[in-house]
C-alpha cells in the first residue's frame, strides 16, 4: 500500500501511521522536489497550489495502488480523493504509478471512528485520525508566528474533533478509545494533547497516567502492574512487578521505569519496610531492635530481587529513616543498626552495588545510620583478603570525610591481599611451571614447530597431574587478578578530593609483577571483564592509572577486549546474510569508534582510532543478491591493503600494529570462510583466504590454515559444529598463538620470542586468551611469556641451582634430534642457572645453519675421541659466555668489542676457563677441542 510521509517530507511513516523514521538528505530533497511538482500540476489545473494540512495529508503511490483503493484502506470519500488529486501529471485517475505524490483528504472524526475494525477492534482510521492530530498540533507549536494565532480556539476546535470521534464511538468503547489517544507521544504536538485532556474533561472520562509509551506498551506495563497490585503482601507484588518487568520488552521496561503507578508499589514496600520505625519506645524496646526489624523486613523484600528494583526499595527506604530521626525514635537518638543489623544490612547493600540508586543509596545510610563499625571493619577484612569486592558499606563509609584511620585500614587491607594471598598464589603457579619453562626457553631454541609440540606433549603425559593442577592454579590465580581489579575500580571510584590524596598508593597496587601477572591471567582467562560495557570502565580505569601506550598490562587489556569485541564476533560475518553484514559493523562501532579512553590507552587520538574503525567497516562486504566471487576478491584485496596500510600508519612498530593485524584478518577470513561455505569453494575466495593471511603477516602460515579450515584432522580442535568463519577465527587463534615466538626461539632469540607471543605481538595468548584455544604450541610458548613477562626475576631466581639437570630435560632435548651422549652434557647449567642450548643455536646460526644443521653439528662431537670430554669442555666455555652476559644470547655476535682472543692456550680451552664473546672467538677454541667447525654443516 501507499505509505504517507509528513508535509515537510521530513519522515515516512510505517504502516501503523503513527511510528515513523526520518528521510535521509537525498530522500528528502526528492520528496520535496516531488511534492512540489505535483501542487505546480494540481495549480495548473485550476486547484489549490499550497498544502493545507489541517484538510489534507501527502501519500507516496507504491506498486499495485490505484486511487479507488487508497479511499477504501484510508477510509476517505473517493470523490474528495479525485478532486483533491485533479491536476495536470494524473490526466487519468485510473492509472497511478508507482512514486507519484497523491494527496488525501483529512478522514472526518466520523469517518475515522466508523471504519472498519482491525483484529484488536479498534476503527483502522484510527491511526490516521491520531496522526492528523499530530501533525496539527505540531504545526502549531511550531507556528511562525505564534503572536497571530488564537491558542485556546485552536486547541478547542482540534478537542471538539476528538469529542466528535468518541461521540461516533459506541459509549462503551470511548474510554478506551480516549486513552489510547492519550497514550501515544505527543512531544513537538503539545496542543494535541492539551486537547485531549480538555476532551477528556469535557466529556467526564478519567484517564490513567501515561508515561506516552504508545497504546500497545503502556496497556502491558498497566497489566503488570495491575497483577503486581493485586498482591496483598509488598514482596510479592514486587516480586510480580520483578516478573513481568524482566519478561517484557525493552519498550514497555522504559514506560514501567516511567510509570507512577509502578513506582507507587515500590513506595508502598518501603513504607512496610519502614513501619518498626514508627511508635513510641515502651519497656526494653531499643531504637537498634526497631530497626533490625526494619533490616529484616528490607532483606525479605529485596532478596532474589534484580539489583536495579532491590536498589529503588532501599533508596525509596532513606527519606523514612531520615524522618525517623526526628519522629518517635528521637529522643533515643533515633535509627541506629546493632552488629546484627549491620551484619544483615551489609549484603542488601552488596546485592545493589553498581546501580546508580544503589550506590546513591549506601551513601545515604554511611551518613545517616549509624552501625557496629567492627562488624563493617571484620566483613571488610573478610571479603578483601578472599580476593571479593570491598563491601559497599564500608566504601562508602571509606568515601566519608573524617574516617581517615578507617580509610587507611581499606587501603591496608588491599596491600595485604595483594602482598600474601596473591603473592602465595602466583609464587605457587610460578614454582609449577618452573620446569617446563625451562625446558621451552632453553631446549625450544633447538626445536621445530612439530618438535617442540611432541615435547610439551610428552611432559604433559608423563606428568599425569601437572595439566589438573596447572588449571586449578591459573583459575586461582585468575579469580585473585579479577578480584584485585575490581578493588581498585572501586577505589579509584572514590570522591574525587579524598582519590586525589590516595592515588599514587592506588596506581602502586599493580606496580608489583605478582599483581601484573594476576590480573594479565584474569584478561586471558576472565572474557567478561572485557566485553562490552565492562571493558569500556576497565579501558577507562587504565587510563586513570596510567597504564597505557606500550606498558604491558595495558597491551594484554586491547588484546583481550580486541579479542572478545571484534576477533570472536567476527566469526558470524556472512556474506549471504545482511543482519549478520549489519550486526557485525555495529560491534566495530561500539568497540572502536568514539572510544576515547580507547585511543589514549592505544596513544593515538580518537581521530585515528576512528579512520582504523571506517577501515574495519570497509572489511566487511555489502550484502548483495548477485554474489560474484571474483568480485569479492578484488575488493577483499583492495580493502584489506588499505586497512593494513592504516593500521601501520597508524601503529607503525608498536606492540599493538600485529593485534589490529589480526582483527582485520578476522573480519575478512571469517567473511571469506563463510563465503565459501554458503556460495561454493570458488578457487577465487580460497585464493583471497590465503593471500589475505599472509598479507597480514600475523605469523600464520597461510597454507596450512587454509588447509586445516577446509580439512579438519581428525580430533582437530576446529570443531565441525561450527561455520567455516568460526573455525577459521578458532584455527586463526591456534596458529597465530606462539607461531612467530618459534621462529624468535629457532633464532636464539630466547627473551623476544617470550615478550613477543605475549606482549608485543599482541597476538596469540594476549590476544586470543585461553590455552584451551592456542593447543600445545600456543599453550607452552603463552605460558613462558607470561611468567617472563611478569615475573622474570622470579624465574631466574629459581634458576641459581642445578635443579633441571635430569633426565626429564635430557628427554625433551631428545625431542631436538640430540642424540643421548650430547643430551648429557647439555642438561648441566651454568653457575648462574643458564642453559648453553641457546646460544650452540646462535652461534650456528652466525654460521648460516639452521637450528636442525646445529643440532647435527653438535651430535657429531661426541662421536670423536675424547668427544664426550670435548664437547663437556666446549659447554663449560660457554656457561662463562652466559653468565658474563646475563643469558641474553643476543650480545654474542660475529666480533665483540675490543680486543678478541685469536689464540687460546691448549689448557684454558679445555679446563673450560675461556670466555669467548664473539663467533671469532669461538672459532679459534674449536680447534683446541678438536672439534670440527659447524660450517661444514651448512
């Protein structure tokens, strides 16, 4: 049917004729220019070139209409219709085309309220009776010249149209009638409501209050709070109003949030709350007896209750213990809680912390009752030291002027958690993964990608427990980092004047690399710290803190909340599904655009986090009906070029440049997986699937990714159930965790490869989270990098002593190729704890051998005479070379500083007393070793 737009062409109505939607600029410049076209024709042929809106209403025709049945559906006289619409463009009223601009004839009351009934058995002209009356009103609150206009007439003559609609009506439906009329959103037409109000006095109906919802959502919110009303004891009737509350809409929760009536139910319970207040104290009655009934009474009806209305009955409650003070309770000294009170009070006003009336609430009371301050202070302790969050009574007792020896306390009492419960936790998760961490820093240098998996392998198996306990331990450790943020969010969410004095002891709460490790294990292990809302506050807290640009904790924060707002979701982007093209470019906005706590955290501006999120818009495709392949690879590769173009502008060399990396490989792999599935696996779309991956240069080899998306191996964790775009974020997140860090290992590069998987990639465990997702590979390297990340002094401590010369390291440099004999002599660490495994890769590297060429090389040793001896003499040397250089493998190089030993006596070289600091160096020892040189191994 023909759908109607507003004189102004500045909205299109939907079909119920009331909602509408605004024209976009080009809409409305054509719409007017049609409008405009059609009064020249209707002038010319003799009519009325000017609209009048109080007569007449603009129509566009859609397919199918014709005038005769325009009439019929608006429920108009047809021959009012013809003349309004005899013009010069409709020489036939017969034939109308779709987009002319018809104009229609204002429905009389009568008519609108004797038209046909719909399901509901409200008259169908109703809506364009109401809407009419909109548009007059508004054209009158909006007047150009208000001074020539008579208000009160024209208020009473649009009154006497609607008396006219309910005096057409049956009498038993103008009530009704007259509500819905009422019900409806009369904001820019204030005079049309100020007429049905005079209607309804005029003709003696009552109407209810309205928070103008619309007929539909305020009849639903009256229903439930009618059944709510109905109740006779308050908990229950708020235990209705709770129900239908969390059932209904979000439409009809905003008109019961509004709602009079709705707000009386939860004053008539706070009243009931309030009655122990009230009356004279006789015998052994005490003001704290009263009001632990009134606390119990509070527990009774807030209990099970969603925090939000728990938290109005508790604020609805203050104002009467306000008047308690002055009432009967007065000359005791009025409402006081006992420790039993404060005991019971304390978690009603847990349960209603973090909702504006709550907080609002637990401010009151800290001032206006007084409570058993050790009660507060022994819950206090309790809950912090358990890792839990502060109590909100004593945070807002703790917000008070004049409780600095209680302040102190709070803030003591966060030190302590963090200084022993935490501490003890990340000391026992750090002596679990003492071994395999030396193991992986050190033997892993040696190792292939396929090689060290089977080694992380083989440990896990032959240490049945170790992955039970190690999963018991991150979760602790996880739960403690959660706990340990959401304490300082609350102290950083102190009065502004008392924060100010408290900041530096607040910003030295994770100072502490226990604290940083907690907390990055609560990121990785915790999604619901940042998604959506929450991780906006914990962006913004960083901020506040100063943990931004390049610090560690806030790269592992952007990881995660790049992880779970754009990475994860992106993995529903489906070409063949425009809700799913619509919700995806939703999530980018909300994530990234205008996110200014965002960009100082990135330390970019806001403008440039906005250009990254068009980019990432630009990503996913357009949705069309005529999907052609081809097509859809030349724009992946133009605007996935463009993106990354962007975001190494925008990042160039920080650790943040690889995640962005990543998310834009998400948004357009998951689009071009889900892509093949749903239109074929057009050799075009694998094509851009792997280009794409390697021209993001994430670490991933694009190949086998591609490979194991299409072709799971059996047990893969790429699971079937999913669509190809969630396998390919999950595959992305196994290959893309620790993938680069093994090359850094193959190199030497021992320290880098761990801060790189963790840190300044930005990828793999920091961005993709759990272990459970990243396999053996990404499991092992995550973990080292975390501990090296934030707790290296610890690590290196507890490598002073010899306590990994086994055989279990002996086994997983087997894994390495080293034969039996050369695993032997290389398990023994220097004075200083370190492993000379790395640095044999180094140096062969210095040669041009490959880490599997170096491992060949140092197995041949042994097989010469006094090869054992030898090889345990080449080792000692080099246990000097790392600890003189602190075990950083990156300071040996071609040639050292200064003079260089070309020389060295028979007997230094093979007591092991040298310390060679360079290749060179190194080369000239090997012949007193009778060893041959590795370059025979390139």
């Amino acid at each position: 049917m023909s759908y109607r737009i507003d004189i102004e062409a500045l909205r299109r109505y939907n079909a119920d004729g009331v909602t509408a939607k605004a024209l976009s600029v080009a809409e409305r410049q054509r719409f007017e220019q049609a409008v405009e076209d059609a009064l020249d024709a209707r002038s010319g042929a003799g009519g009325a070139g000017e609209l009048d809106a109080s007569d007449e209403r603009v129509f566009i025709v859609e397919d199918g209409d014709s005038l005769w049945q325009i009439a019929d559906e608006l429920s108009v006289d047809v021959d009012e219709l013809l003349a309004l619409n005899a013009r010069d463009d409709i020489p036939n009223p017969d034939e109308i085309d779709a987009g002319d601009v018809v104009f229609v004839p204002q429905a009389s009351p009568e008519e609108a309220a004797t038209s046909p009934r719909d399901a509901q058995g409200v008259p169908e002209g109703e809506a364009d009776f109401i809407q009419g009356l909109r548009e007059r009103g508004n054209a009158l609150e909006y007047a150009d010249d208000p001074a020539s206009i008579g208000y009160d007439a024209e208020v009473g003559e649009l009154a006497a149209d609607i008396e006219a609609y309910l005096d057409a009506l049956p009498a038993s439906d103008r009530q009704a009638a007259l509500q819905r009329f009422h019900d409806h959103d009369w904001v820019d037409a204030g005079p049309a409501q100020m007429a049905i109000e005079q209607a309804a006095e005029a003709t003696g109906i009552a109407l209810e209050a309205t928070s103008h919802a619309g007929p539909e959502v305020e009849s639903e919110a009256r229903e439930i709070i009618a059944e709510a009303g109905a109740e006779g004891d308050p908990a229950a009737a708020l235990g209705v109003l709770e129900q239908g509350y969390t059932s209904a809409s979000e439409r009809v929760q905003r008109a019961l949030d509004r709602s009079g009536d709705a707000r009386a139910i939860i004053e008539d319970a706070a009243e009931w709350a309030a009655e122990p207040l009230d009356g004279e104290l006789d015998g052994t009655d005490t003001p704290q007896r009263r009001t632990l009934e009134m606390i119990e009474r509070l527990d009774a009806l807030t209990e099970g209750l969603e925090p939000e209305l728990a938290a109005e009955v508790v604020d609805a409650l203050i104002p009467r213990i306000a008047a308690a003070h002055q009432g009967d309770l007065q000359d005791a000294g009025g409402a006081m809680a006992g420790p039993n009170g404060t005991t019971l009070l304390m978690p009603i006003l847990d349960r209603i912390a973090g909702t504006e009336a709550g907080d609002r609430a637990a401010a009151s009371l800290a001032e206006l009752l007084p409570v058993d301050m050790n009660t507060v202070r022994n819950a206090m302790h309790d809950a912090v030291s358990a890792g839990d969050r502060i109590p909100a009574l004593a945070l807002a007792i703790a917000s008070l002027e004049g409780v600095d020896g209680f302040r102190e306390e709070v803030f003591a009492a966060v030190e302590r958690f963090r200084d022993h419960s935490l501490a003890d936790q990340a000391e026992d998760y750090h002596e679990h993964l003492d071994e395999l961490s030396f193991l992986i820093l050190n033997g892993g240098a040696a190792m292939t990608e396929a090689q060290l998996e089977a080694a992380i392998d083989d440990y896990i198996a032959s240490n049945p427990d170790w992955q039970e306990e190690f999963g018991a331990l991150q979760e602790q450790l996880a739960d403690s980092g959660a706990g340990l943020l959401e304490q300082i969010e609350q102290l950083q969410g102190l009065p502004d004047d008392i924060r100010a004095d408290h900041q530096p002891r607040i910003e030295a709460l994770l100072d502490d690399p226990n604290a940083q490790l907690a907390v990055s294990t609560a990121l990785q292990e915790r999604p619901e710290l940042v998604k959506g809302e929450s991780g906006d506050a914990l962006i913004e807290t960083f901020a506040e803190l100063g943990i931004t640009e390049d610090a560690p904790l806030a790269v592992n924060l952007a990881g995660a909340y790049l992880r779970e707002n754009v990475i994860t979701p992106a993995a529903d982007i489906d070409p063949s599904d425009a809700q799913s093209l619509e919700d995806a470019r939703a999530k980018i906005d909300d994530a990234l655009r205008d996110n200014p706590q965002l960009a100082d955290m990135l330390g970019i501006t806001t403008s440039q986090l906005n250009g990254i999120a068009e980019a990432f818009d630009d990503l996913v495709p357009d949705f069309t009906d005529d999907f052609d392949p081809q097509r859809y690879e030349i724009d992946v590769a133009r605007n996935l070029n463009n993106t990354l173009d962007k975001i190494d502008g925008t990042f160039r060399d920080t650790p943040y440049n690889r995640g962005f990396r990543t998310s834009a490989l998400a948004i357009v792999g998951s689009g071009l997986a889900n892509a093949m599935e749903a239109y074929g696996e057009a050799p075009s779309l694998r094509n851009a699937l792997q280009v794409s991956i390697e021209t993001a240069r994430v670490g991933v080899d694009g190949a086998q990714l591609v490979d194991a998306l299409l072709h799971p191996a059996e047990g893969s964790r790429a699971t079937h159930g999913l669509k190809l775009g969630g396998k390919f974020v999950h595959v992305l997140g196994a290959g893309l965790a620790g993938a680069d860090a093994l090359v850094r290992l193959n190199q030497g590069d021992v320290v880098g490869a761990g801060l790189n998987a963790a840190v300044a990639g930005g990828v793999g465990y920091a961005v993709f989270g759990t272990s459970s997702l990243a396999g053996p590979i990404g499991f092992g390297i995550a973990t080292v990098a975390t501990l090296i990340q934030f707790g290296r002094d610890a690590y290196q401590t507890a490598q002073h002593n010899s306590r990994f010369e086994t055989q279990t390291t002996a086994d997983f440099l087997a894994h390495a190729g080293f034969s039996e004999e050369a695993a032997e002599a290389l398990i023994d660490q220097s004075g200083e704890g370190h492993s000379v495994v790395p640095l044999l890769m180094r140096y062969g590297e210095l040669h041009g051998l490959t880490p599997e060429q170096t491992v060949a090389w140092v197995n041949s040793i042994p097989k010469g005479e006094n090869g054992t001896v030898m090889l345990a003499a080449l080792r000692d040397n080099l246990h000097n070379t790392l600890d003189e250089f602190d075990g950083d493998v990156t300071q040996f190089d071609e040639h050292a500083d200064g003079f260089e030993l070309a020389s060295p006596s028979l007997g230094e070289s093979r007591s092991g007393s040298l310390t060679p600091r360079s290749r060179f160096e190194l080369d000239a020892i090997l012949p007193r070793l009778e060893i041959e040189s590795p370059q025979a191994y390139a």
